[in-house]
C-alpha cells in the first residue's frame, strides 16, 4: 500500500473539485491530506482521508509564517514518508515542492490559477516567479488548468515536465442536465465570493438598469462576503432588485429555476468551476473573455462574452440574452452541456493523475 500526501488550503475545493480523485486513491492508497480544519475535513475523513491539520494563511505574504509554513510541510514528510505529494494552489505547490524536495519526494503541482501577485506584475509577481522556479523545478509533473498559464509559466521558468487539464473537470452525473425552467419570470445567477474581482460591481449595476427596464427578471447571488458588500446587498435587495441567498453547500437547487449565470470574473483562475457546473445543467452563461472562461463557451452557442469591468458591455449582453426566444435558450443550454461532456468531464482529471501516481510508485518500485 502506497502512501500519497495532499497539500492543499482550504477543506471545501479539495473536498467539491478532488473527491473523486480521492475516493479513487483511497482504494488502494493510505492517503494523507495537510491542510486548515474545515466544515468539510468530516467528509474528507468518511472517505478514508488522514488528516493533518496545518494552518495555511491563503493571502498573507509574511515571511515567518511562510517559513514556518515550510517547516511544517518538511516535518508532515518526514513524519508520513510519503510514495507521492500531491500540491494544490501557490503556497502548497511552492512550499510544498521546497519541501518535497529538501526530501527527495516525488511531487505533483496544480497550478489552479497564478493568482494576482503574478497577474498585476511589480516586485511580487518577480518573488512568487522566483520561488515556483525553485519550487516546481524537480516536480515530476506540473498540471495546467488552462494554455495561458501553462504557457507563461513555461516560458518564464522553463518548466519541462508539464500536462494540460481540462481545469478541475467537472462530475457529470452529480451536475446533472436539468430541464429548462419556463419563461415567465427570467432568472440570472451569480456565484462566486462576493468580491471585487470576481466582478459583483459589474453584475450590481447590469441588475439595477435591467430590473427597472425588464421587471420580469430576478437577479440572484450566491456566495460568501468577501469586502464592504454587505450594506449594498442589503439595499439593493430591500429595493427588490437583487436577492442574496449567503454561502450555499449545494447550487444546484438555484439551477433548476435559473435561466442564465452570469459570471463576469477578473480573478485570475485556473478555470471557471462556476461556468463547468452551470453548463453542465444545461444553462447558458455570460462571462468574461479571458483565460479560465473561455475555453468553456463558444460565443452565441452555449453563452456570450463580455469585455473584463465594462457594466454597459454586460447590460448589452444580458439585453441580448432576454431577446432570444425560449427555444433559443433552451438550444444554448443543451449546447453547453454538450461541450462539457466532450471536453471537461473530470474523469479526465482522475485518469491523467492515477496514471501519473502509478508511473512514479512503479519506478520507485523497481529502484
């Protein structure tokens, strides 16, 4: 029985995006996961997970505690003895690869998006290009979710073992192709951390001119506060313009009765778990084109593109949806769901990293 370590920051991605792949490995695996204690380490554990809990602080840059970050991660080695690491997101996959390689360890980095450190440039994209340099150099595999990453991350740290994924994929049969809902009353969803970044002012505005002009529409938000929100949602909502349902363990009940998700992101991510699960249900989506988004739509097909922090270009878009007869929405939805089962089924995820993980156990085997 082999042993595999995953490194990783937060319960909830790790258990809604890698549980198949864990449920896989657990099989024939003792399989231990380092991380911050969550509401969803329980679950993780019921699937025969080992947990460690190791605080992970996922926006600080200060450099004690990335230090002791670092040393933490080398003791949890030490102490598992690990066949294979597994590293998800920028501290695990650069202190995690430090580590793993102060070890000897055979390590697998997910590059789930370069985050803004990397994307606004300066001093701090010069440190985070530094540390994946050292990091990732001896990794026997450096996953992509997408081909801009993956192309500048090999052009500025010419990485040479490296393989692109369709994002986290998606699990089809839990996302599952709902019915299209009837046209009485047309319903946009937003999902996503309610923060600047992942365009919440952009949707505001889009739902305060379209409400006032389309009365027969709703506009839904889904997602945890993240910033000076709070009030604003709660003005809009008393004015009936939005409606803001919190954190939800489980989208797929807003769905159902959803016609459109409207996501109009700058994060910087890997790929788009928002627009996978949406398509997958079979809705249309409005989103961003930049990299993450737009692998997952074909303009006018299965949704539209917006240009990145442009409330008119949004408002325009949503017009445009609401114009579309009922059948035509319906054709978009199915068209998405399509794209998703060719393209992004997670499956293809769980193969390409027990493909990988038996590769490297079979060569420590044979040494």
């Amino acid at each position: 029985m082999a042993k595999i370590l995953i490194l990783a920051n937060n319960d909830v991605g790790l258990f809604k995006f890698r549980k198949e792949l864990i449920e896989e490995l657990v099989k024939e695996n003792e399989v231990f996961i380092s991380l911050p204690f969550g509401d969803y380490i329980p679950k993780l554990q019921e699937l025969g997970c080992k947990f460690i809990n190791t605080p992970v602080s996922r926006k600080g840059t200060n450099p004690i505690t990335d230090l002791k970050l670092l040393l933490n991660y080398r003791k949890i080695i030490k102490n598992t003895r690990p066949d294979v690491v597994l590293t998800y997101t920028i501290k695990p996959n650069v202190y995690g690869g430090i580590a793993c390689k102060m070890n000897s360890v055979p390590f697998l980095a997910n590059i789930t998006g370069l985050g803004t450190a990397v994307e606004n440039g300066g001093i701090l994209q010069k440190i985070t290009l530094l540390m994946y340099k050292i990091s990732l150099k001896k990794a026997n595999c450096v996953f992509f979710q997408n081909k801009e990453n993956q192309q500048f991350l090999k052009d500025k740290l010419a990485i040479k073992n490296h393989r692109l994924l369709p994002g986290s994929g998606v699990n089809l049969l839990h996302f599952s192709f709902m019915e299209y809902p009837p046209p009485d009353v047309i319903r946009f969803l937003f999902i996503a951390r309610v923060m600047k970044e992942k365009g919440i002012d952009q949707y505001l505005d889009a739902a305060e001119y379209i409400k006032r002009k389309y009365p027969d529409t709703e506009f839904h938000i889904l997602g945890a506060l993240e910033g000076s929100y709070e009030i604003k949602l709660k003005e809009m909502q008393a004015k009936g313009i939005i409606q803001y349902h919190g954190l939800q363990s489980d989208v797929r009940k807003f769905h159902k009765f959803s016609h459109c998700t409207v996501h109009p992101t700058y994060y910087p991510e890997g790929m788009s778990n928002v627009l996978l699960e949406s398509s997958s249900c079979g809705r249309p989506v409005i989103t961003t084109n930049r990299s993450g988004c737009r692998e997952i739509v074909n303009e006018g097909v299965n949704g539209y593109f917006v240009e990145q922090e442009n409330s008119q270009d949004l408002i325009k878009k949503i017009e445009a949806f609401l114009r579309l007869n009922h059948e035509k929405k319906i054709q978009m939805g199915l068209a998405g769901r399509k794209k998703v089962e060719e393209e992004f089924d997670r499956q293809i995820v769980v193969d390409a990293y027990i493909n990988k993980i038996n590769s490297i156990i079979q060569k420590t085997n044979l040494t």
